[in-house]
C-alpha cells in the first residue's frame, strides 16, 4: 500500500494506517510494544508519536509513505 502523509494530519495518519490494518487500539498497541492510551492519544492528537514510531508502523504492515515537497 502506498500513503500519502501530506494528506493528512499526523494523528489521522496514524489512525489511518491503524484502520487500514483491521487493528483495534489494543491490538496495535501490543503490536507497537506500547499502551492502548498510547494509541488513543496519538490518535486524538493530545500526545504525538516519534518519526521512529510511524517507520516501525510502516515496516511492520509493508506500507510505502511518500511526503511530497511542494
């Protein structure tokens, strides 16, 4: 699958790769070795995830990110 990132915020890219995958929050936050708040909260944009974070998210379901300059 190819994403682009500009499209989105970074809590609905998030939320869009999660949904894409057919995960629950719990589900991805076991996956992604952290908390289901975690998810939830980077989802609702009160907290942000690391560059990193969406890299291991793009890695572990074989995702093609692509952020075009304008």
């Amino acid at each position: 699958m190819e994403f682009k990132a500009n499209d989105y915020k970074p809590n609905e890219t998030f939320k869009f790769i999660r949904q894409c995958t057919g995960l629950t929050q719990k589900e991805m936050a076991e996956k992604m070795h952290k908390s289901k708040n975690w998810v939830k909260a980077n989802e609702q944009a009160i907290s942000r995830y690391y560059f990193e974070d969406l890299l291991k998210m793009a890695n572990m379901f074989d995702i093609e990110i692509k952020i075009i300059k304008k």
